[in-house]
C-alpha cells in the first residue's frame, strides 16, 4: 500500500515551454502533496505544500507564478513549470501525505521527474 | 528552527558487517523523526520513523534506528550488511506540534557495501 506515482519520469523541453508534472496517490487519499525538488548529489529541498481544494503554501524563494500547483482531487496534484528555463532542469520529486491509521505522519514519495530544459 | 545534520558524506562497509549511518536532529517540540532511502534516478522509499513509544524502531529491510532524546540522535543501523543496500540514506525530521507536516531533511550518506 501507500504507493505514489508520478508522470512523467523524464521530459525534455525547449527553452520557454511549459511542462506539467503529475503526481497520483495511487491506493490512499492525500489531503496533502509536498513538491520537493534535488539538484545532483543534494538533499530535497521543499518547494510547496499542496491541501486538496486549497492554494498552495510557497516555501520562501520558490517562486509561484512560475511553479503552478493544482490540488484538485484527493489522489491527484500538478505542478506545472512555466516559461521553463535551463536553471530550471533538476529532478521534480512529490510525496503524500496519508490521512489517518497507523500510516499516518508518514510522507510516500513518487519516484521523481527529471526535467532537462534546453 | 527545526534541522538534521547527517555527519558522514560516506559510510563505507564489508558485505556481512554491521553498519551505521549516523542522524542527529533539532526541534523545538516533539520530533518525529524518519529514514529514507534512495536508490540512482529514484524517489525515497520509507524504512522507518519514530513518533513515540519504544526508543527502538524496526523498518524495512532488516534495517532499525534508535531514538536518543538526551543525544538527540536517530542512528540508523543494520546488523549485517548486503551489498544491495548500496543506496543513499536520508534523514528527516518534523516537529511533532507544527501543523504543516514539513519534512526537514539531512544532506543524506551515501552508503557503499563493499563485496
């Protein structure tokens, strides 16, 4: 159980384009999506917190009007790179938060987009 | 302000030996404190936390860590190592009272299992 997926695992885009990345919750409701982002041989680092039918809350310093996040369902979260740029490429990781029993407290992570922009 | 310090870039180890990769944390409230793992292009998988009850956790994988509230540590270890467990190791920690549910996380140790 607590499996999370995330689509797609690799993109590669132009300069100025726009990419989504979804992340699902697979069995189990998330109320709460996290959206981390690691560059190479670091740790993550948290872009944003996403609550199901929500805004989501910005860590300071990420931007955004360029990282758009879409909470619409319990099993579903979005972010979308706007206007990507090559600073942008880096690997995109979501988790999950479940909601209750003996899971609860603990983040499922999906298993990363790698975004290379050219 | 909550923060983990993972002190060890590095754990290098002989398949069969036991292994430790080291954690200490700090928060203001009650921490919570997990490991996670993760394997080359790969998201984190989950082996184990720490929320309350017995100091010692047992998580996936044969792997365990000990909770240390004097030490303020959370010391992952296994007692015989594969080299299959290769891989990086995160560290993270939240604090118990704060609602956001953010997951502070360590530099993360690499950890090579030598055969």
């Amino acid at each position: 159980g607590a499996v999370v997926s995330q689509h797609p695992s690799r993109v590669i885009c132009k300069s100025g384009t726009s990419v989504k990345i979804e992340c699902r919750s697979l069995d189990f409701q998330a109320t709460t999506m996290f959206w981390y982002r690691q560059f190479p041989k670091q740790s993550l680092m948290l872009m944003a917190t996403s609550n199901e039918g929500s805004k989501a809350t910005y860590e300071q310093g990420v931007e955004k009007d360029k990282f758009l996040i879409n909470h619409a369902s319990l099993t579903l979260s979005t972010l979308t790179v706007t206007s990507a740029h090559p600073e942008d490429s880096s690997f995109y990781i979501c988790s999950a938060k479940t909601s209750g029993g003996n899971t609860q407290e603990t983040q499922y992570f999906g298993p990363g987009t790698r975004l290379l922009v050219l | 302000a909550q923060s983990v310090a993972q002190p060890e870039d590095q754990v290098n180890v002989a398949e069969g030996n036991p292994l430790t990769v080291k954690c200490t944390y700090s928060v203001s409230g009650n921490p919570y404190l997990f490991w996670y793992v993760q394997y080359p292009n790969r998201g984190l998988q989950f082996l184990l936390k720490y929320i309350t009850g017995d100091n010692l956790v047992k998580g996936s994988y044969g792997f365990e860590a000990e909770f240390n509230k004097s030490q303020t540590s959370f010391h992952l270890k296994k007692p015989s190592a594969l080299v299959s467990d290769s891989a990086l190791y995160f560290c993270a920690v939240r604090d118990g009272s704060d609602s956001s549910y953010k997951l502070i996380f360590g530099s993360g140790t690499r950890l090579l299992v030598r055969p």
